[in-house]
C-alpha cells in the first residue's frame, strides 16, 4: 500500500548518542534519543507526526486546522509553527489544566499567564481560545463545536486530535523507530496521547527490544485508546493488530496530576542538567526520567537502555 505523502519539517535522523555519567551512577548502559532536537520551532516530538499531518491537511483542501489541549501543549506550538510554513490559520481549544474527571482536579498548579509555549503560540499567531478548565471530554467537545463554527463562517476547517494522536502520528513514531540502529533491551519515553508510544510498540513487537511508556496521566483506562489508534495503525503498515498486553506502561510517576510538576520529576530535571548538561520538562519528559531512575534502583530496567526524549523544554519557563 502507498505510504502516506509527507513534507519536511525537522531534521532527521535526530542524534542518539551514551549518557555516560548518568550510566555509570545507574549501572545500566544508557544512551538517550534526542527528539528535544528536531530542529523545528524549539525541537519535540511532535515534529514527526505533523509532517504527515500537515501533508492530510493540504491534501483535504483545508485553509485551517483546528486541535485541543492544556495552554502549555507542546503539540499546539509545532502545529502553529507547522501551519506558518503552509499558510495555514491554526486554531486550538485549550484549557489552563484539563483534567482527568475520575482522579479529579489536580491542585497545584503554578502555571505562568503568557509565558513558555503560551507565549510562543502568540508569536506565531495561534488563534487560541481558552475555555474554562474541566475534563477533557468536554474540552473535546469545544474543539468540535469550534471546527462546526469555523465551518459555518465559511472555513474549511482540518480536526487534529490532541497530541496529534491520529493513526498518522502514529505511522510518524513507527517511522522513526528506524533511525534506531543498535539494539536496546529497553526504551523508554513519556506517553500521553499515545501516538508515540503506539509507534514505537508496533515497530519494536517480536523483537527484544521492549518500549515501555511512562503515562503523564492517572488514568490506567487510557491503553483502550492506544490499542484502538494501534487498530488503525496496524493496516497502514501491513502489520497485525495489537492487544492491550503489548503496551508497556507506568502510572507511578504521574504525581499530583497531568499538567502538574511532581517532586521527583524536578529532582530528575535537575539531576540530568547538572549530569550531562541536558534540560528535560516537567509535564513529561522529567517524569518519564524519573520512572527511569526508579525502575532501575528497583532492577526492572536493565541492560540497555535507551531513553527517548520528547522534548518540551518551553514549559520549563512556565512553571
Ligand atoms: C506530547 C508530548 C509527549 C507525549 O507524546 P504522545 O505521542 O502524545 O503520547 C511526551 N513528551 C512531550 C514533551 C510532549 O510534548
């Protein structure tokens, strides 16, 4: 089957190379993947999946996009960069801190007004409209009903789930996954809407690599979601489907919620700053560092280890 069309937005293969120092002190031999160097609009992951994404949008003769998430979303800042270089308006829906409805409302939050990637989507002239904060079912629907207006003013608008996490996202982490040219027994990232992870899953299934997905959100539900993205991964690639068993994933490491700095993940940010001079987040990827740290002063990582950045530094300056 054609692969679906893409355009050029980062610079890839991005560098993987030994975290030395860090290695030693964990006993593990770790090496680490840099998508925090994608080299567009300030690095991340989401780079990836907007080459396809934006390719779906031109193709579907859209004039904007529309997509939803927090205020500091990593996500909205490359797709506002993506939209700029394609003459496309970016539209995106945001909550100061969505939440989980089961868990509840984190508290603690010190977001900053009109800083980090807050303030990055102003200079790239995101329309963004701040609804108030709730959960992200209804955050979902103020995207839809914002898509359903724009098209009534006579915009063809473009939906893009949050995170970008379409099959095409998806299709994009399956992808890099081939820029991985050593074997590892273990990769770990930040996961959140999931088309990382799924990726990731799919192109490493039946070998001895395992990726295991570090959640930024308390909600243990939400492998549903990634076997079903999987579901409409799986014939874009010509693979079988996946069942919820394949994913590898931690919910110990979310802290006081999504969107909320955790205690240990700042420790983490630290740590690997003053180690190996590399800045991590502190919705993600310091979460997801720290689950590394743990899970191998615990012995459940071993070996191997390649961890996956993913980017997100902006919202450093935010919180
Ligand atoms: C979006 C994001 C993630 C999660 O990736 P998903 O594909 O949405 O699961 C992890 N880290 C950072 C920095 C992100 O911006």
């Amino acid at each position: 089957m054609d692969r679906p069309r893409r355009v050029p937005l980062i610079v890839s293969p991005t560098p993987m190379h030994q975290l030395g120092r860090a290695g030693d002190d964990l006993g593990i031999d770790l090496w680490i993947k840099r998508d925090d160097l994608t080299g567009f609009a300030l690095g991340g992951n989401k780079g990836r999946k907007l080459e396809y994404l934006i390719a779906a949008a031109l193709d579907s003769g859209a004039d904007c996009v529309v997509t939803c998430g927090a205020i500091q979303s990593n996500f909205v800042r490359q797709l506002g960069a993506a939209c700029a270089c394609y003459g496309l308006e970016c539209h995106a829906v945001v909550m100061r801190l969505p939440y989980d409805q089961a868990a509840g409302k984190p508290s603690g939050g010190t977001e900053l007004a009109n800083s980090g990637n807050e303030l990055l989507d102003q200079l790239l002239g995101v329309h963004l409209q701040v609804v108030p904060d709730d959960d992200w079912e209804v955050l979902y629907k103020a995207m839809e009903l914002h898509a359903t207006e724009l098209q009534q003013a006579g915009h063809r608008p473009y939906v893009i789930p949050v995170g970008g996490s379409s099959p095409l996202g998806a299709l994009a982490f399956y992808e890099a996954a081939k820029e991985i040219d050593q074997e590892f027994d273990w990769i770990v990232t930040a996961s959140s809407s999931g088309s990382t992870q799924t990726g990731l899953t799919y192109a490493f299934a039946g070998t001895r690599t395992r990726v295991l997905g570090v959640c930024s959100d308390p909600e243990p539900e939400i492998v549903h979601d990634f076997v079903d993205l999987g579901s409409s991964l799986a014939p874009l690639i010509g693979r079988d489907r996946l069942e919820a068993s394949s994913f590898a994933m931690d919910f110990d490491h979310v802290g006081p919620g999504y969107g909320v700095p955790s205690e240990e993940g700042n420790a983490a940010i630290s740590y690997l700053a003053r180690r190996e001079g590399i800045f991590l987040d502190p919705v993600y990827s310091g979460k997801a560092f720290a689950a590394l740290m743990d899970l191998t002063s615990s012995g459940v990582l071993a070996g191997r280890v390649l961890f996956w950045h993913t980017g997100g530094i902006p919202a450093l300056f935010a919180m």
